[in-house]
C-alpha cells in the first residue's frame, strides 16, 4: 500500500501519471487520469483537474463540516467565532484518528493522503479563481456548515487579516480568498502532522512551499518572515528529493526523478527571482537546466526584421533542444491548441502585428553547409521545421529570460537580449500557461516600442479576456500543469498592468476605470492628479474615508495628499503598531524635511515589521551618515546590498563609512563592488583610488587613475566640465613608490609596476600637455629610469608650459615662476647634458651636446620678452646672472 500512496502522491505533484508500465504490480492500483465513475477517487480527480468535485466528495465533506446540522457544536462553535483554524483543526485531527483506514469510496489509500489531497484541492481551486480561470462555479464559503454560510464576508474579512504577514496587507479583492486560507490552515499549519507519516512527508512540504509562495503573490510587499520559512522549507524538500532519487525501488522512474528535481530548481529559482536574488537564481536555473539535460545557446543569424530591408544583417536568435529522454518520456494526455489565432473561442490568443514595415517573424536566409559546420553539434537552419519542446524546458527558457530583465539595466540592448528566449517559446506552443507566460513577456518587451505598443497593449487585453470564459482548447489540467513553474500573474495584477498600460498611453479615463472598478485608490488618485484634479482626489478620499474610518491604507493617502504627519500617525494607531507603510510614509516625510533625528525611528520601526524594504534601508543609510551615526549606517547599508548586490551606490556609501572609520581595507573591499555595477562614475572610481593607495595596493591604483583620467576627459569633452582630471598629489605619491623602492600591499616592490606606470604616464600626457606638474613627475619617472633624455625633454616641456602663460609679462608673481622655472632648466641641463648613454646600436651618445647653448639660448628668450616690463625687479637680476655664469662656463 506504501508504494501506491507513494505513486499517487507523485503522480498529483507532477500533474500526470507517473512513468510506469501499467503491467506492473504496483501501479495496476493506480488510478488513470480519466473520470471513471461517481466514485472517483480523489487522486483521479486532481489529476483530472476536477477541483470542485474534490472538494466535495464525502472526504472533503467531512474536514469541512459541509453536512453538519446548524446544532451540531462545532458549527455553533464556529459561527460565534470564526475561528476557522480552530475548527479546521480539529475535524482534521478527528478525521486522521477516525479513518485509520479510511473507508469511503472517494478516499484514497491513506487518511494523511486524503487531507493532503483535500488541501491540494483548495489550493488549486484559488489558483483556478484568481490566476487561470475559468470560474469555479460555487464559492468556499458553500464547503462550510450552513449555518456560517450567511457570514461569507466576516470570513473573508478574517481571511484577509489572517494572510496578512509583516505589515504587508493581501488584496481585498482577491478572489475566493477563503481558499488560500483553507489552504494555508491544512498545508502550512499542520505541516508538522504530515511529516508524521514517513510516505506523505516526502510532497507535503513542496505544497506547503507553493502556498506560502502564493501566499507572498498575494500580499503587497515582500515580506521576510515568508522568505525565511520559504527557503528553510525548500532544504526539507531537497532533502526528501534526493533520498527519492536515491532509492532503487521508489515511485519515480529516471524520467520522473529527472523532471521532479527539474520542477524543483525552478520554482526554488522563481522564488529567488521574486526577492531579487538574481545571482543565486540564475544558479539555481542552471542545475534546473543541468537536470533536465536541456541545451540551448543564443548565437546568430542572418536574416531579414522588416518588409523593406534590402541586405540581411545578424539577428540574435535562440538555439534549443531538449533532451531525448525528456522529449519522448511523457506524451501527453491531452494535445493543447495553445497558440491559436483563430476567431472565436481559442485561447490563448496570439495577437498578430499586422504592421506595413516589421515582419511578423524574422525572415532568416538560408544557411550553407560551412555555417552550419560553424554552429557545432546544437544546428540552426532557419529552413528546417523547429522541433517541439518540453513544456519544463519552454518554462526554462522563460526563467532565463526573466533574469536577463534582473541582472541587466533597463535600456534596449536588454530587450533585444530577452526577445529571442521569448520568440523561442512561442514558435512551438505546447501548454496554455507556459505560452500565456511567453505572451505576456512578449507584450511587456514591445509596450516600449512605438511600432509594437499597439499589438502589446491589445494581446495584454486579450490575456485578461482568457481567463473570464471556458476555454474548449485547453482544460484545467493543463492550465495547472506547469503553473508553479512559470510567474503568471493574477487576474487583478494583469489588470492592474493593463490599466498602466493605459495611462502610460495616455489613455487615462479607461486606466480609471480599471482602478476604479479594483479598488485600488492610489492609483485612482494618481489618474485624479494626472487629470489635474486635485481636489477630486481629496473628496473621494474623504469619502471612502467616511465610510470605513478605519482604513490604514486611505489614512496614508490622504497624508500624502495633504502632506500631513498626522494621517500617517492615526494610520499607526489604527492598525495597532502593524502597518509598517505608515512609519515608511512617516519616515519619508521628515526626511524631505531634512529633520532626520525624527525620520530615523520612522524607518527603524517599519522594517521590524518588513526588512525586506531596499529603498527603506537606504534611506536609513543615508539617514545614519547625515547624523554620524555610523553603526546604524553600516547596518542599513548592509542590509542593501544583502537584498540587491548590484546596487552599486549602496557600496559605495558604505565604502565611504568605512573610510570615514579609517578601515580602509574593508572600505576597499566595498568600492570594488560598487565598481562591478557602476564602472562609468568616475566619482567611486576616484574613492578607489585614494583607497587603495591608502592601504598600499599600487597595483590597483594605477588602474584606478587610468579610469579615472579616461571618463573624466570624456565628460570634458561632452560637457565641457573644466575641472582637473588628474590628481596631481596621488599621481605624485604613485610614482614616488617606484623612485622611493617601496613595498605594496602585498610586500612586492612598486618597480615590478613599472611599464604600468608608464603606461599611466603616456595615457595623460597625451590628453594633458599644458600641465608643468605632470610634466615634472615624468621627469623623476625617466630619471629614475635613467632615461636622461626623455627626462630632460619632460622638464623642457614642464618649462615651456609655464613660460607660455600670457600672464608673465603683466603679473610680477607670474615673472618670478617663470624666472624659477627657467633657472631650475639650465640646472637640468647643466647636471644631465653632458652624461653619456647608449644609443640602440650600442654607441657611446651625449645626453645634450650643446646644453649650454641651449640654457643660454632660454635665458636669453626670456629676458629679451620681460626685459621691458620686469628689468628693474630683483627676479631679473637673477637672470643677468644665470646668464653671466653660463658665458663663464
């Protein structure tokens, strides 16, 4: 019996039956997924996608307490207090004990299985309501004893104060709300009641995982406390995954193993994705995709974008297979027409462009056999039929193409990068929900372009549409299939989104509608102001305001309407110290007020509540730095980066705290991260200079400068930014390492540098040449070389850029520089004109024959240009007499 349970749970996981020959002892129990009789068991029903008739066979009917009579106890026990959880717990309980084993006909094997099943039932009802549709036809309230019926909104209400975690508040209009809780209550609740049972304890924590995840989708926020149970319960599962895929004689054959784990490190991924832990989600998908045995590579390909184009230029296109077992393991039960354009009731429906210049597809030229050769063993002939995808590798590709989005700023090499992953996807439609996921991506990438916007806002319209009707070619099955692989929004967030879509069009009166009708007042009130009018966003505030007095949420809009501290207070009390929005609100209003000893507690006490706040934490960073309250500022700084890695200015202001502290290895640390996201400010590039100098890392310095000095000189270029590119002191100190014989960082002498500084040397000096101080420092990194005539024609023309200021001949302090700068020539003339070196044959050379010709000769220049103005001064004197002593030499 153990392995049928095994089988049976497995089969309603994965969504079909398992990859065992039907001859087979153990799986000649195991129920097909068609409907055979009025007594369907429960696993048959899942699998046939037959949710509400789960939830209420006679199982189901007792957890629920469908049938008890208005005086049964626990009917009366929950109509007085709705204490759902309480109630659910105990008919559970009652249930597990009384039916050891179960004896009804719609039971299955196993009484911990049958009130998994039930939850999985309520759980995929939720999904049916407020994700894939269509509509369920009866609501939970109707699996709960009559005599509560009556109370349906006291039970939503309860719903939704009970799903709110971390400050974070579920959507007030989610559909069918009740279902979640159900959900939550049996899978997440009593999670530890099923890991009693060793078999069920395998799939139940991967349940409860996925209500927890639907749980966040629901909410408004993000929230911590979800996250942290999230990944705790995702160790649980891979550990149970592998003692799976271990075992000689389990349930799952090689194919189902493969696909399990694959399913797992996908939606582990997704999670990870949801908290924009990209760098660990893009790890994950890669062991999804290690798993599933999946190739693909994005490569190019000639070809045509437009109706007009006369040459064919390179188009980036993706190149895929999957693997042979997983492309021929699971035929599939039902054949999906995903992808249908055709009129009527199809879905989901491909919008065509229809535009008189870009092609519908790309029209790729034909390949020869060299090109082909060039491709390597994963072929791309754009002539060949593309071949047929597994669903799990079509929601891989969509993973991928969702953390290119993350892990790249917006701008539309980004676009161009993801559309191949998405074009990929819909050239072989295979599942409703995967290719509605590859619409909506597709929708999102064109909504930017001004040729594409009208087919993106049109096929957003169309996929809100889907869901709200039966849909003849595809089944409920199928829509849940692979939904916790792929992002799918729900119906109110694609309406929401469409609504966007609207008023980014301008199209403002049918986005208000569309709030409107939601109840989602913010955003009414932003189309009220966009509209210009104010006011009429302060009246309906008021107004809602009158008839729920206790409404948080409106409480902080009318605060920022009025810019009133004083809403968003009440707004805290009101919740009873719970709505963390209000202390965010409250927080920002004293920051703009440059009043930050009373805006820091705001932010402390928001993200108590929810730390997962990137933008809170900053502000508290900055907030810690303007009070020199460096502890705190580290902590939220931290607390950033831990969120977001690539937030690259977070890094930099803890480098600077770090500076500030004198820890300037730590701060070094930092900024070479605040590099990695921000290469182009020349500002963090000039902290990592001075920093790493400070701590004797020459090397990286040197690197730093060369940054520094090249965007520097292409901001004076393009906006004419006149000030200093150089700093003359740190590139002073740079070459004094090399001439002093010191040590870096890491004990290496500075002279193993050498050609690097030079390099650095050459790199200015031909974007600067009018610059006597720089001109000076090659001078000692020559002389150091003993190089003595480039360290003369350096100090010549340090020379020449101080006596080719106009300035000398009017300004006496101008004269006396120049008269110093000249005396201090002819000593370089003097001291290295008559050394010796030798040339590239080898010959014996003089550095300057003629050097006293030449320092007579720039004497002689300058007296005769200042003679008029300055002879009488004493700095001129001193000329009369560097001349004297040169005739007598």
């Amino acid at each position: 019996m153990a392995a049928t349970i095994d089988q049976q749970q497995w089969s309603v996981l994965l969504g079909s039956d398992l990859q065992r020959k039907p001859d087979t002892t153990a799986d000649a129990s195991l129920p097909t997924p068609e409907l055979s009789s009025e007594t369907s068991s429960l696993t048959q029903l899942l699998l046939a996608g037959e949710y509400g008739l789960a939830l209420r066979t006679s199982v189901a009917e007792a957890i629920f307490g469908t049938n008890l009579a208005d005086t049964d106890a626990d009917a009366v026990a929950l109509d007085s207090s709705l204490d759902l959880a309480a109630f659910l717990t105990k008919r559970t309980l009652a249930y597990l004990d009384n039916a050891n084993p179960p004896s009804s006909p719609s039971s299955t094997t196993s009484a911990p299985l049958d009130v998994l099943f039930v939850a999985i039932s309520g759980l995929y009802a939720f999904v049916q309501a407020g994700w894939t549709g269509p509509d369920l036809g009866f609501k939970p309230v109707d699996l709960l004893p009559s005599l509560v019926r009556t109370k349906a909104k006291d039970l939503d209400k309860q719903a939704l104060e009970k799903l709110a975690v971390g400050g974070e508040t579920t959507y007030h209009l989610s559909p069918q709300i009740l279902f979640l809780h159900f959900a939550r209550i049996l899978l997440v609740d009593h999670l530890d009641t099923f890991k009693k049972d060793a078999v069920v304890a395998k799939t139940a924590p991967w349940w409860a995982l996925r209500t927890l995840f639907l749980q966040q989708r629901s909410l408004e926020g993000p929230t911590g406390l979800l996250q942290d149970e999230m990944l705790a319960l995702v160790n649980d599962i891979e550990t149970a995954l592998t003692g799976e895929v271990n075992a000689e004689n389990g349930a799952l054959e090689a194919i189902d193993k493969r696909e399990a784990a694959t399913r797992l490190w996908i939606e582990k991924g997704l999670i990870l994705h949801w908290y924009t832990e990209d760098t660990k989600a893009y790890e994950t998908f890669q062991k999804a995709q290690s798993t599933s045995g999946f190739r693909f590579k994005v490569t190019g390909a000639m070809g045509k974008r437009t109706k007009f184009q006369q040459f064919d230029t390179s188009q980036l296109v993706v190149v895929a297979e999957s693997s042979e077992e997983m492309a021929s393991s699971r035929p599939s039960t039902y054949k999906s027409k995903a992808g249908s354009s055709e009129g009527g009731v199809g879905g989901p429906k491909n919008i065509e462009h229809n535009d008189d210049t870009v092609l519908e597809k790309i029209q790729f030229a034909d390949i020869s056999e060299e090109e082909r050769a060039r491709l390597g063993d994963l072929e791309l002939d754009p002539s060949k039929e593309i071949v047929d995808l597994h669903p799990i590798d079509h929601a891989l590709l969509l993973a991928f193409c969702l953390n290119i989005k993350n892990t790249n700023p917006a701008h539309g090499l980004t676009v161009e990068q993801m559309f191949p992953f998405v074009t990929r996807v819909l050239e072989t439609p295979n599942n409703w929900t995967v290719y509605t996921m590859a619409l909506l991506l597709r929708s999102r990438l064109e909504s930017d372009k001004s040729r594409t916007v009208e087919r993106g806002v049109l096929q957003l319209q169309a996929l809100v549409d889907q869901t709200k009707v039966e849909d003849e070619t595809s089944t409920t099955r199928e829509r849940m299939h692979h939904f916790f692989s792929v992002l799918l929004p729900s119906k109110w967030e694609l309406e929401k989104e469409l609504a966007e879509q609207y008023m980014s069009l301008g199209v403002v009166r049918s986005a208000l509608d569309i709030f409107e009708r939601m109840e989602l007042w913010e955003d009414v009130i932003a189309c009220y102001q966009f509209l210009d009018q104010p006011d009429k966003a302060k009246a309906l505030c008021r107004e809602l305001l009158v008839k729920n007095p206790s409404n948080v949420k409106l409480l902080c809009i009318i605060g920022d309407l009025d810019q009133d501290p004083e809403k968003y207070k009440e707004a805290w009390e009101v919740s009873g110290h719970r709505f963390a929005r209000a202390q965010r609100s409250l927080g920002a209003y004293y920051f703009k007020q440059q009043k930050f000893a009373e805006a820091m507690p705001c932010y402390q006490s928001a993200l108590k509540i929810n730390p997962l706040f990137e933008n809170s934490w900053f502000i508290l960073g900055c907030i810690g730095m303007q009070l020199e309250d460096f502890d705190v500022a580290i902590d939220a700084f931290t607390k950033v980066v831990s969120i977001d890695h690539s937030n690259g200015e977070a890094w930099n202001n803890l480098a600077a705290i770090h500076m500030q502290r004198n820890n300037n290895l730590d701060a070094q640390h930092a900024l070479r991260q605040a590099l990695k996201e921000k290469r182009e400010s020349w500002k963090i590039w000039s902290n990592y200079m001075y920093c790493s100098l400070d701590v004797g890392d020459f090397t990286e310095a040197i690197r730093a400068m060369g940054m520094v000095v090249e965007l520097r000189w292409k901001l004076r270029k393009e906006d004419q930014d006149g000030s200093e590119i150089v700093d003359i002191t740190i590139l002073d100190r740079i070459v004094q390492g090399l001439t002093r014989d010191l040590k870096d960082l890491f004990s290496r002498r500075v002279a193993f540098q050498e050609s690097r500084i030079e390099e650095l040397l050459l790199g200015i000096t031909n974007r600067i040449t009018n610059d006597p101080k720089i001109w000076k420092i090659c001078g000692k990194f020559y002389f150091w070389q003993k190089n003595y005539v480039e360290c003369l024609e350096c100090q010549l023309k340090a020379y020449r850029s101080v006596i080719h200021n106009p300035k000398i001949e009017t300004d006496q302090a101008e004269f006396e520089n120049g008269v110093e700068a000249a005396i201090e020539m002819v000593d370089w003339y003097r001291n290295l004109g008559p050394l010796t070196f030798k040339d590239k044959e080898g010959q014996e050379q003089v550095v300057a024959k003629d050097w006293a010709y030449r320092s007579k000769q720039l004497i002689k220049s300058l007296m005769a240009r200042t003679r008029d103005t300055w002879e009488d001064v004493p700095a001129f004197e001193k000329l009369k007499g560097t001349m004297d002593d040169l005739k007598s030499e």
